[in-house]
C-alpha cells in the first residue's frame, strides 16, 4: 500500500469515529435532556401583554392588569 492510501484510510476511519461519537452522544442528549413545556400563548387584548400559561387552561389572566384572554391561534 501506498502512504497516500494509508493517510486516506487513517483520515476516513478517524472522521467516521468521530461522526459514530457524534450520532450516539446526539441519541443520549434527546433521551435524557428536559421535554419541552407544552404551554399556550396568550396575548391580552387590554395591555397587549404576551405572556404563556399551562395547555390545559382555556382562558388566562393577565398578570399585568387582571384581564381574562383567550389563546393566541398561530
């Protein structure tokens, strides 16, 4: 074998053991790594305030002036 083949082989193995590191260490994070909050977005129709709160609450108060709003529909 030639040193330029050798050099190949050595480069191509070192990148696919990196790319196999990558690929599993990617699998753990998502398996371990905190779920995201499935919260609704409200937007008060009397301040204009943005604000998020539980999934399972239909309407929200404002915590800036006390008005009941409706979820945002994107």
């Amino acid at each position: 074998m030639s040193i330029p083949t050798l050099i190949t082989i050595y480069v191509a193995l070192a990148l696919g053991a990196l790319g196999v590191v990558g690929f599993f260490s990617e699998l753990r994070r998502r398996r371990f790594g905190p779920a995201h909050a499935e919260d609704r977005v409200f937007r008060c129709v009397k301040c204009g305030l943005v604000y998020t709160d539980d999934a399972d609450v239909d309407r929200s108060r404002c915590s800036q002036c006390g008005k009941m709003n409706e979820p945002m529909v994107f």
